[in-house]
C-alpha cells in the first residue's frame, strides 16, 4: 500500500498504541475518582496536558481536551459569541474553512448572525487586509483557520491578531492542519481560541484540544455535567486517547525538524515528477510541507480515487463530487469546471517515500491513458 492521505488521518506508531493498551488495561482509573487509582489517572492526565501544552506553547491550564476537532471548533466559536454577545452578531469568516466551522457558522445564521465569507484569490490565499475591510463595530469573532485543508495555503493568523489589538473582537483559528506541521505558538499566533485534533500527528481517533487564551476568563461550556475539564468540559476523560494523543505529539516534536524537512523535500520531489504529466496542473500555492493539490483536468477526480485505490495508493479527491457540484474550497477559488472536478489532493507523512510518489506518478500516466476523460 502507498498511503499519500495523511491530511484524512495518520497512522498510530506502534508506542501510542502500547501507551494506550496500558492505559486501557492498567491504569483505568476513572481520573475524578479519590482512591489512589482515580488520583494516579488523574496525575497521568495532567503530564499529558502538558506535554501537548508544551509543543503548543501555553500553560496546560489553558488546553482543554474534546472529542474531535469538530467539537473544538463548534465549542470555540458559541464561546466566543457568547462572550461577545454585547458587542455584536457579526462574524468573519473565510469560504474555505473546514465544514466544522462553517456549518456551525449556517447554523448561526439561522439565528441572527450575519457571517462574511472572505474568498481567497487563485493561489488559495487569503490576505490580513481582507479581514480588516470587514471589520465592523459589531464583529464578534473572526474564525480563519491556519493551514487550508485542500491547499495547504498557510493563512496570515498573526497578522489578523496585530489588527485586532485593541478591539474586543475575538480571534479563533482551525489549526487541526497545521499543528507539528508549520511552525507555531498559541504566543506568536495571537489567536484566543485555537483548535487541535489528535488522529492528525500520529494520535489516535477521537480526540484532540482547544486552547482558550486569557481574554476568555469564563467561557461558556459546551457540554453540561459532571464538571470535568475544570468544569468547561463535562464528561469522563478519554483518558486512553489523552495519553495517545501526549505520546504522538512526543513522538513527533523528537524528530520535528528533520520530518519538516523530509515532507518538504518530498513534496518538491512530487511537483517534479507529477509535473511531466501531459496536463497535470497544480491546484493552489499552498506553503505547508504536507499538503499539495493538482488536477488532470477532465479526469474526474473520484474515478481516479477510486481506479488508484484499486491498486493500492490512497489518495483524497480535491473534488467532493456530490451532486457534479465542486469542493467548496475550488468554488471559491473560482477554478473552471474541468479543472476542478479533476483535482486530488495528496499529502504526506514522515513515513512517506520517494517510492510512494513513483508509484502515485505512474498509476496517474496509466490513468491518463487508459481512461475516457469526461465529456463536456
């Protein structure tokens, strides 16, 4: 198998995966329990707080687990609307952040708040002066996410932070695609809430983090209950998946700089070679060294997926082609029909090889010749 998809998930080294059985097996003390089973599960979890706390670059107190990213994104945005619900019911957004935020976003719509959609322009990019001539009196909260999930275009976080300074409009960031994979910290990002997913580093499914800042002294909690996550969280630890999640962000920061490297290098090695394809084009300029996006225009993108994982290369298609309609990252990028109905995003790992990329070139050449293009 050649697995080229690692922006959907990664796979669980095999040490996560024995901090986990240990966890499950031996130290399944529920961790609000007094007795010393409880007492050394809760101590446990605390480490693991602060070991993701640390690559994060903040004080554990201020990283709270949730299930998903998902969740941490749905919590962060109802946080801060709720605390900015004197200021106003306007939000700013951009046309390509992850369905987590945007459907939160539609939802909210139907409840009195107005959202502007920022569009990127043909690379994929989103500029900090688009942010600022949205702006308004009443804007609650701006939500741009850090890495683009179908581009890899790093978005400019901090400078929407600088021109925030001084106003009590509220920033949060998706940064479940860019966390360990482009350098940052909660401090240089600016951002007040930032979100974190787990199964994206090498952690398991399930879980993963939000961060709030210190202008959202109470936030409002999402879910109600036991006072878990010092009362912000109620709900039993996943205290398995805690410790998987601490364990792949070990993992990770102990060979950062080299993986970085690694997955950078090889992503040029893929443009290289991806590029002697007759009419192959590269979808956005994205900078994160994990994510790259082409197109065969005309070649639609989910007969490749599908004729690829035939043969064992899993790839992703750019293109979620429901109802013949384009991704909405490519809509708002404003690619024509063919080109985008053809793009795939491929995305690596430490674990990827000059190999996985041969073999993903040359299963697209056969492609290309053995296959009908699409028609109209």
């Amino acid at each position: 198998m050649h697995y080229l998809d690692y922006a959907a998930t990664t796979p669980v080294p095999q040490p996560v995966a024995e901090v986990m059985a240990a966890e499950l097996t031996e130290g399944f003390g529920n961790p609000s329990a007094q007795y010393p089973l409880g007492r050394e599960a809760k101590k446990r979890m605390e480490a693991h707080r602060a070991v993701i706390a640390g690559a994060l670059g903040c004080e554990g107190k201020a990283l709270h687990f949730v299930s998903c990213g998902t969740e941490g994104d749905n919590w962060a945005i109802r946080a801060a609307l709720w605390q900015n619900r004197r200021v106003g019911k306007h939000i700013v957004t951009t046309a390509v952040e992850h369905s987590a935020v945007l459907e939160t976003l539609k939802a909210l719509s139907q409840q009195g708040y107005e959202v502007t959609f920022l569009k990127p322009d043909g690379s994929g990019h989103i500029t900090a002066a688009q942010v600022a001539a949205a702006l308004r009196d009443d804007t609650a909260l701006v939500s741009v996410m850090l890495v683009n999930n179908e581009t890899g275009c790093r978005f400019p976080v901090e400078e929407i932070a600088d021109l925030l300074r001084g106003r009590q409009t509220l920033l949060h960031t998706d940064a479940v695609q860019g966390f360990l994979k482009v350098p940052f910290s909660v401090r240089a990002l600016g951002a007040d809430l930032v979100t974190l997913s787990g199964h994206k580093v090498g952690g398991p499914k399930g879980i993963g983090a939000l961060y709030i800042g210190p202008r959202l002294p109470h936030p409002r909690p999402l879910l109600f209950g036991g006072g878990q996550e010092a009362g912000l969280r109620s709900g039993t630890e996943a205290t398995a998946q805690i410790a998987g999640f601490a364990k792949a962000v070990e993992l990770r920061l102990s060979t950062l700089e080299k993986d970085l490297r690694h997955m950078a290098e090889l992503k040029a090695y893929a443009i290289e070679r991806l590029s002697a394809i007759p009419g192959l084009v590269r979808v956005g300029e994205g900078e994160a060294p994990h994510i790259l996006s082409v197109s065969l225009p005309g070649y639609p993108s989910q007969n490749i997926v599908n004729d690829l994982g035939a043969q064992g290369i899993c790839i992703s298609a750019g293109s979620a082609c429901h109802q013949g309609r384009a991704s909405h990252v490519l809509t708002a990028m404003g690619l024509d029909k063919h080109t985008a109905a053809g793009t795939i995003r491929i995305s690596f790992g430490p674990e990827s090889t000059q190999g996985d990329v041969d073999a993903l070139a040359d299963a697209l050449s056969r492609h290309q010749r053995e296959r009908f293009p699409m028609l109209g």
